[in-house]
C-alpha cells in the first residue's frame, strides 16, 4: 500500500521530471543566452573576413547577442577549420568554412572533411574565369586552347599556391577537355592579386581567378575574361561566356564559403542558426554588401550545403588525383 507520504513523494519526482523535459526546449528556444565567436579561418581584409563580418553583423542584430569574428589563420587553412570543429557543439562556437575543407585532407594536412561538421548555410560562391592580358591575341577561350594544344609547355598560369583552388580548377578544365593538365605549368603565387600582377607584367600567361578577384584590373582594361567556369554567367559580367556554352565541358569550380559549427550541435539550435542565415542570405543589406564587391551569393540550407561540400570534396578528390597532388 502507498503511503500519502510516499504518494507525495512520487508526484513531486514526477513534476521535477516534467519540469525538467519541459526545460531543455525552452533553453533551445532562448538560445543564444550569451556572445557567440565566429572563426574565420583565414586572415583579415580578405574576401572570407570580409563576408564573414558582415555575416556577423546582420545575425547579431538578429539573433541579439555580440558575434565577435575571430581570425585564426595558419597551416593552409588547417589552424581555423579545426578550432570550428573542436570547439564545444552548444551554437556558442560557428565558422565560416573555405572550399579547402575539401581539399586539405587530400593532401595531407589534415583528416578533417566537411563531414566534421554540423553544416548550417552555404551562403557564397565565386566561379573561377579564364583571365588573359587584354592585349592577348585569344579572342575566345576556344583560340587560347587552340593555342595551348600547339604549344604545351609555353602557356604558364597563377594565381594561388601548388595545389590551391585556382591551380585546380585549370587542371580540371584541361583533364575534362582531354588535354594534358601539365600542358600549362602552374607557377605558385601567394592569392590572386600576385598572380594577375604577374599575368600583366608578362610573367605568365593565364590567371585562373574568380571575376571578383580580377575585377579591378578588368575594369582598368589591362584583363579580359575569356570564359567563367560556373553553369551559368556571372552578374558582373554577363557578357563572359561560360565555360559549357564556349566549349561544351561541364566541368564547374568555385570557391565556396559557408556557416558550420562543430559535429553534434542539437537540432534546435542548428534550426535557429539556419533559419538566421538564410535571412541574411536575403537579406538587402547582405546582397548589396556582396555586389558591391562583386562576390557571388548563393545559398543552401543545412542537408543541401552538406551535401554540396560532399559533391565539392569528391571533385577535388578526382583533379587532385589526376594531377599528382595527393599525399
């Protein structure tokens, strides 16, 4: 028989634990309680602290709590990516992942992948072009191939490190259209702007860059873009023929960033994150910021971008093999 005590007894642990379940939602829905750090794995002033500051910008006014930037660069990438991924899963600790979560690890650098994290929003991507000096005899990326089958060897390109984003993407293009990816050497540089410079001062011939990166010096009338390696063609120059419709390759590259946090974030919280950046992904002040600079937006919500960054990895994977840059 059950005591009145021991029936008190009872009913107070039962209300405890509906107290307690009823709790861990609301904590979820209460989220953030406190500053949130948004790590950025490459330096200040670049194109990725740029986006991710105005990414921290507009989710703290949304989101009401301080989101501090924080750069930590170092080892190709590797020193950023994995302060994201080893940082506690509470939505207190997001990044802004780069398109070399895809290609680190192929390397060599690292084992972490995009599978290391809880994906939150692509919210960018920058194709890469084919960029010639204006005054280059090539009218048509076709005549700049034309020109590169008759002499292997001679055409040299730059516009980032052995192995970096734009190096693959030339060598993508070349295996894709049948052509010897060694047929154009790859001269190393430290970004884009070093690589174009070189490119008008005669050091080398193509600079595999995005339009955004080549921007200024198109406008100045020292580059032409001859092709952009994207299905279909870039906002700021739509006149830049794409790479399927000059040539018939599908093959596409482009530098991609988007929002992660760490492996196991709980679904609640990944929600509210998610649901702050596909605002901002719309929003007006995002996409003026971005134009303005030329970057492209596109955006994914969390199961799409995961599975973008697989498709990306996977892509990498297969060029990095073909050219002898897996570890």
């Amino acid at each position: 028989m059950v005591t009145r005590s021991r029936r008190s007894l009872l009913a107070a642990a039962a209300a405890a634990l509906a107290l307690g379940a009823a709790a861990l939602p609301a904590a979820a829905q209460n989220y953030p309680t406190r500053p949130i750090t948004l790590i950025v794995p490459w330096g200040a002033g670049g194109g990725t602290d740029a986006t991710a500051r105005i990414i921290g910008s507009l989710m703290e006014k949304d989101l009401g709590q301080p989101v501090n930037v924080v750069n930590r660069t170092g080892g190709s990438g590797v020193v950023g990516h994995a302060a994201i991924a080893s940082a506690p899963p509470d939505g207190y600790t997001i990044g802004l992942a780069t398109v070399e979560i895809g290609m680190m690890h192929w390397q060599g650098l690292t084992q972490l992948s995009g599978a290391s994290y809880t994906p939150i929003g692509l919210v960018n991507a920058d194709p890469a072009g084919i960029q010639v000096r204006a005054d280059a005899p090539y009218k048509t990326v076709n005549d700049l191939l034309a020109a590169i089958k008759a002499n292997p060897g001679k055409f040299k390109a730059s516009g980032t490190g052995q192995g970096g984003i734009w190096h693959l993407a030339l060598a993508g293009m070349l295996r894709d259209l049948k052509m010897d990816p060694a047929s154009v050497p790859w001269v190393p540089s430290n970004g884009a702007a070093p690589g174009l410079q070189d490119m008008v001062a005669g050091g080398i011939e193509i600079a595999p860059v995005s339009l955004p990166e080549a921007r200024s010096l198109i406008d100045a009338g020292k580059v032409k873009s001859l092709a952009i390696m994207n299905d279909k063609p870039s906002a700021l120059y739509p006149n830049v023929p794409t790479l399927k419709s000059a040539t018939g390759s599908d093959w596409t590259m482009a530098a991609w960033r988007g929002i992660v946090a760490p492996k196991g974030l709980p679904n609640d919280i990944r929600d509210k994150l998610a649901a702050s950046v596909k605002k901002i992904a719309a929003s007006k002040e995002y996409n003026e910021f971005m134009a303005s600079r030329g970057y492209g937006v596109i955006y994914a919500p969390p199961e799409e971008f995961g599975k973008y960054m697989a498709k990306s990895d996977a892509e990498m994977g297969v060029t990095m093999k073909a050219v002898g840059l897996v570890k």
